[in-house]
C-alpha cells in the first residue's frame, strides 16, 4: 500500500468513527437546497478529513462536496476528491447504505480510492495498477454471461419515480443508498450492474469508478464516455458501471430506454 493509500485509509476510519458516534442518535439536519440534507456528521468527518489528508501530504488539493471550492485546485498535480457522507439521507433514515469516499487525481485520473461504509465494517480501497479489495482481500466484478436476469443496483428515488419499472421482469431490481457503496458493491461482484441518469458530482463517484475498473470492470457516463476528474466543472451526466463484457450492452441498454421514453406521448 503507497503511503498515499495508507494516509486515506486511516482518515477514513477516523471519519467513520466521528459518523457512527452520531448514527441513530441526535444530531442536527439542515438542508442545502431542495431535498439535499447535510449533518452534523457530514461537516464533522469532512472537517477530520481535511485536517489529515492534508496534514498528511503536503502540497495536495481538496475537492469536497461540504467545503467551498476554490479555482486553486486545478493548478495542483495532486487533489483529493471527498464526499464525508455519500448516502445522507439513507444515514438520517437509519439505513446502513451510506459510506465514506475518498479519491485521489492525478492528471485526470483517479490513482487511489476509498469507499467505507462504517456501519456495515467494509472498507473498499483501489489503487491504479494494483487492483482492489475489501477489509484486505482481492474482489473481482462478476462476469455473468449476459445481462438478462443480471442483479441491478437502482436508487431509492429513482425507482420511486418508476425510472426502472421497464426493467422489472428483465433484471433483478434492487434499491441501494449511495452511488459510491453501488460502485463498490460492482466491484466486489455482489451486484452485477448499476447505473444512475441524474447528474452526479466527481465526490460521488471518483473512489468508486476506480474501484471497478481495477476489479476488472468498466465505469462511464451512461452514454460510454470516460471521465476526467478534478475538472472546473465538478457536475457529470450520470454513471454506469458493470463487467467489460456487459458494458456494450448496458450503455445500448440504457440508450433504448432513454429513447424509448423521449418518443412516448405525454400523460
């Protein structure tokens, strides 16, 4: 493990205690803007966060979805990307489906990443070129030979706008919190797919998109696009992550059914 790796873990697991002091407990909820809560929690662990990752390797950039950004991160070779909290509204619900995610860019590219989820004990972490693992051990995405009857990894509230009703009797629908513990989920081969058509912020996906594809599978827009982190703009067009073999078939997929509904008379 680089030190680099070494340093995220640590903060991670420091994060993670500060989250789970306050887990089914009392702690403030305030919102940021129409449905997008933050806690207590989220400003705390993004606080210890900070203070470690760059205490603890000078020189580096922030990125965080709980502090202020600064233009003075795209003029530095190193930045960590940060969500303290990705799932905080499965956190307020008492739902063990949120987690800690900590990336690291390099030259548009994500080179180390964390993805913790506190209450459930895992800890996800991925380096370029070194693979991935879970609590120390290799993971893999599956490799089902097809996606008919694939297990699909879907957010709470895009199923509740019926986003995934097509998909019903074609995939095994299931509803997780945080896209970042979906992609980690991708990665260790307990789901075979997920995917997500709403914009996302680089702090949501950076750990998690390498977490996948040194597991031996593929993260893009929705559309197959690669992505380029610690950009000016921070907002991405969605995300799918799946096997190499799927992939083709999930972007053309995805694809269809976005078109399917575009063409569809209203009401």
């Amino acid at each position: 493990m680089t030190p680099r790796l070494e340093l995220a873990r640590e903060a991670a697991l420091e994060a993670g205690r500060l989250v789970m002091s306050y887990y089914k407990d009392s702690y403030e909820v305030m919102e940021k803007g129409a449905n997008n809560p933050v806690t207590t929690a989220d400003l705390e662990a993004d606080r210890s966060l900070k203070r470690m990752l760059l205490d603890g390797a000078p020189g580096t950039g922030w990125l965080s979805e709980e502090t202020a950004d600064s233009p003075q991160r795209l003029t530095i070779a190193e930045v960590w990307v940060v969500d303290p909290i990705d799932g905080t509204k499965e956190f307020i619900l008492g739902i063990p489906e949120f987690a800690i995610s900590i990336g690291l860019a390099a030259r548009g590219e994500i080179v180390a990443g964390i993805v913790y989820n506190p209450a459930r004990n895992e800890l996800f972490l991925a380096e370029k070129g070194a693979g991935a693992r879970l609590n120390g051990d290799p993971i893999r995405v599956s490799d089902p030979p097809s996606l008919a009857g694939a297990r699909l990894d879907a957010s709470r509230s895009e199923c509740r706008r019926g986003e995934f009703e097509a998909y019903a009797g074609a995939f095994q629908v299931r509803e997780v919190g945080s896209i970042a513990y979906k992609l980690a989920r991708v990665a260790a081969g307990v789901t075979d797919v997920t995917w997500s058509l709403g914009p996302k912020n680089e702090w949501d996906i950076a750990a998690g998109v390498l977490l996948v594809e040194e597991a031996g599978g593929r993260a893009t827009a929705p559309d197959g696009e690669a992505f380029r982190f610690n950009q000016a703009r921070t907002k991405v067009k969605g995300i799918l992550a799946t096997s190499l073999r799927l992939h083709a078939d999930a972007v053309r997929t995805v694809a269809e059914d976005v078109s399917r509904r575009a063409s569809a008379p209203e009401g």
